[in-house]
C-alpha cells in the first residue's frame, strides 16, 4: 500500500475520536442539535471530515514520494 491511504485512514480514525469526544465532553443535551445529541452521528461526521483532511494532505505526501526529496534535474536549451 502507498503512503497515502495511511494519511487517510489516519484521518478518519483521529476525526472519529474527535467527533466521539465532542459528542461526549460538550455534546447537545436538549436532542435538538441534529449531528451532535447522538453519538454515533457525531463519530461519523468527524470520521468524514478527518477523512476529508487526510485526502487533501495525501497529494503533498505523493509527490514528495515521486520526487524521492530531490528535483529534477533541468534541461539545457541552448
């Protein structure tokens, strides 16, 4: 496997415990917040956004990885 499904489920796994804790430490108690008075709705948002975040830093992580850290070398057009 590449690099890059490591960032994404990274992500997803960091935002499902994010969710998960915000559901559990500030949470809505009145039941009528729709993502956050349920907990399993509030893990599976941050679990979508945290996968989210981790596909848009997955591009920086593939091309560093095709480079190998070095440029390329240029062409002489004289």
């Amino acid at each position: 496997m590449s690099k890059s499904i490591y960032f994404i489920l990274g992500g997803i796994l960091l935002g499902a415990l994010g969710g998960y804790a915000y559901w559990h430490f500030i949470g809505c108690n009145t039941g009528s917040c729709p993502i956050t008075s349920i907990w399993y709705h509030s893990t599976a948002y941050g679990a979508l956004m945290g996968g989210l975040l981790g596909n848009i830093v997955t591009p920086a992580a593939k091309k560093q990885d095709e480079n190998d850290g070095t440029a390329a070398p240029e062409e002489d057009r004289s």
